[in-house]
C-alpha cells in the first residue's frame, strides 16, 4: 500500500523515461535488422524487460546498460526457442510476437499470465492463417497460450473485420518486409488508436523499410526487403508525461518535463492540446514541456479519446475537480487491457465520491470534489498513477499494489514525491 501525501510544492521538474511504444516497436526492428542498432534512452521497465527475453529465445543478442540497449538482429531469421515465451501482461509483445513468430525456423508459443489469457488475439490470427501460417489456440480460441508454425507470409492483401486493438496492423505490418511479396492490410471503417499505426511505420522506415505507403483504409509494405541495423533516440514517454501535467492542472500548479520531443509520433502528445483548451497555460521551449494549472472550464463537454486511449484514466480523473459533466468515448476497446480500464475507472471514481457511468464506448464522469481512499489497481499501472496524481489535491490516497507501475514508469514513485518533498 501506498499512501500520496498533497503536495507541498507548487511546481517541479520532471525527466521523463524512454518511450513503451517506442522502445518496443524499435525492439523487434532491431532484433530482426541485419547487424548491430543501439537503442538510446530506451525504457527499462517490466514490459520492456519480458519483450527482451524472448527475442533474446528467438536468437537476437541483447546487452542492457544504464543509458542504452545494443542489439545485434537476426538478419530476419528466428531460431526455433527451446521453451514457451513468456510475456506476462504485455499485450503489445504478445500481438508484435505473434507476427514475427510467423518467421521462425519451428513452432513457437506464446503465454502470459491469467489477464493476458483474457486478451484477444483472434483477429491477428485470423490474418496470418489468411498468409499460411498455421496457427493453434490451446486453452480458448481467440486467446493465449497460442502456438505458431513459422513459415514464409504470402504476401497480398490481407483485411480485418473489425479492430479492438491497432496492435493487430502493427504487428502484421512489423513482419511484412519479410513477406514473399507485397503485403496490403486493409483496416476497417472505424480504426482506433491510428498514432501508433504511423508510429510503427516510422520505425519501419528508420530501419530502412522503403517504399511504405499509408493511404486512407489502406497500408502497403513493398516485400521482400529487410531491416538495417541503426542507432535510435527514444523519444520520452508522452503517456508518462501525461500524469505531471495532470497534477498541475488539477493542482493549480506548474509541471515541467524534460527530454520532450515536440514533434513525437505519439498520438498521445495530443493531450497539450487539450489541456490547453480547458484552461491550462501549455509551453513546449526545445526539448521540455511546461504545464501551469487555472481555472479549468466548466461545463459539459465530450472528448474522443479514440487516438490517445491510454490517456483516459488521466482525463476521467481530471474530470472528477473539473465543474460539469464529461463524457469520453471511441474507447470500448479499453475493456481489453492491463484492466478492463472503462469499469476500473467507474469503480474507483465513486470511492474518492465522484458520480461516474459505464457507456458501451466509455464513461461519463460528473465533476466533484473528490476525496481520499483506498484505490484498487487492478494490476493497471495507469489506474494506479493516475489515482496517485489525484491524491496530490486530496491527500489521504492510498494506493494498492503500487508496483504495478513498474510495467512503464518503475521511477513513477521517486518522481511523484517532487511534488510533496
């Protein structure tokens, strides 16, 4: 258990880790790139760490230090791994890892623990049996543990009916290059989550993918062609960020955070700009970004968080000081990682006594004045830090299992107290 204190400061400086999606993303190019990349200010968490081991079983060399990763790839061609890979609760590893699989020499399965067991992977499936690959659900079908055969994509065209998570097109479009010819996947009318679809695209393109084409509904992947080994900067975490500005909007105070790139291909940069709107004084000076709190605007308002989903439990529990009734929707999808976050975040509203409804799409939050309590995580790292920023304004927030933040952010803690030394 750990208890938030309120804060004593007015304002703080924050550093921010290496970018979740980007790290992960420029893991698998670099494990599969001819040659050695370097992976400059990459994140070191939990999630990161599982995703490392099992490249290192599919036969990549990894070395971590303090300040980088060195990865020495495979030129695109996997070993057969001597034991199931492991990847806990890290739904982009398993849904990255189901696709590169597809490349390995043999069978390869892949597991996690009882949530992950819970999270789809069905529609994926469903586009590499589409391309050859043989594929086996061996507990439920649609979800963990799931087997693959490695062989050779096909190429062509390949469709998703429907799209709950953009790790689906991530992943295929990760594993394309290697295909016998061009791969097409088409995306469905409503696509959530797009940011992280270009920002997958770039890290295919920074490791020497050519001739990558993004039109509307549509990605095409020139093949067969490889990765190149690179050096990469990994940009700051935006979602992190997203927790210091937070505090300073719901805490009428001042946030700066280093090692901010303004132009990130994170979709969650966007939430400056929301901020913004509601009232916030936003300032991006190089590479830092400052957040000063006033009064946020009242009233009912709706926002689509279909392009910064992780960014909802952040904006729910900035809605909970805000005066008026905020709906949040375009994310139905939310139900379906680290915690069904739409009823984590319903559930914990009305403890710290703010009003908040489930929606097929979302929640609506009715603004209050919030109150400690006993927080539940879930075992959600976002729930758990966003609750924690909560406790600043109201003090007397206790939060359970807080390690859970170490699956993004392990110095979350250390930098939280900032605000309260």
């Amino acid at each position: 258990m750990k208890e938030v204190k309120k804060a004593g400061k007015r304002a703080a400086t924050f550093r921010l880790p290496g970018s979740k999606s980007h790290t992960q993303r420029t893991l698998v190019a670099a494990a599969l790139a001819e040659g050695e990349s370097r992976l400059r200010n990459p994140l070191l968490s939990e999630d990161t760490e599982l995703l490392m081991g099992a490249l290192r079983n599919l036969g990549a060399e990894i070395e971590v230090s303090p300040e980088d990763v060195v990865v020495r790839g495979t030129g695109g061609r996997w070993k057969q791994p001597d034991r199931p890979l492991f990847v806990g609760n890290n739904g982009t590893a398993l849904r990255f890892l189901a696709a590169v699989a597809a490349l390995s020499e043999g069978t390869v399965v892949l597991d996690g623990t009882d949530r992950l067991r819970e999270r789809p992977v069905g529609p994926l499936l469903g586009m590499l049996r589409s391309q050859g690959i043989a594929t086996r659900c061996t507990r439920e079908e649609g979800y963990p543990p799931v087997e693959i055969d490695g062989g050779t994509l096909r190429g062509g065209t390949v469709s998703l009916d429907r799209m709950d998570s953009s790790q689906y097109v991530s992943a295929m479009l990760l594993a394309a290059p290697y295909a016998r010819r061009d791969l097409e996947v088409v995306l469905p009318g409503r696509t959530v989550s797009l940011p992280y679809i270009d920002m997958t695209l770039e890290t295919m393109e920074r490791f020497g993918i050519k001739g990558i084409r993004r039109e509307k509904g549509r990605c095409l992947v020139p093949a067969p062609q490889g990765y190149g080994g690179r050096e990469v900067l990994i940009d700051g975490d935006a979602s992190s960020a997203s927790y210091f500005f937070l505090a300073a909007a719901v805490g009428n105070g001042r946030a700066v955070v280093e090692n901010w790139n303004p132009r990130t291909a994170q979709g969650d940069r966007a939430f400056l700009a929301l901020l913004a709107a509601l009232g916030c004084l936003v300032e991006e000076e190089g590479d830092r970004a400052v957040v000063t709190g006033g009064d946020l605007k009242a009233g009912d308002l709706s926002f689509d968080m279909g392009a910064m989903p992780d960014l909802v439990p952040t904006l729910a529990v900035l809605s909970a000081f805000r005066k008026g009734r905020t709906e949040i929707g375009n994310v139905a999808h939310l139900r379906i990682k680290e915690s069904n976050r739409i009823l984590a975040l319903v559930n914990e509203l009305g403890k710290i006594g703010v009003a908040a409804e489930e929606r097929p799409d979302g929640l609506v939050v009715h603004g209050g004045t919030p109150r400690g309590a006993e927080i539940e995580t879930y075992g959600d790292h976002r729930i758990a830090m966003s609750f924690a920023v909560a406790g600043l304004v109201t003090g007397g927030m206790r939060i359970r299992n807080p390690g859970c933040v170490g699956k993004s952010f392990p110095r979350f803690w250390q930098e939280l107290e900032k605000w309260t030394q």
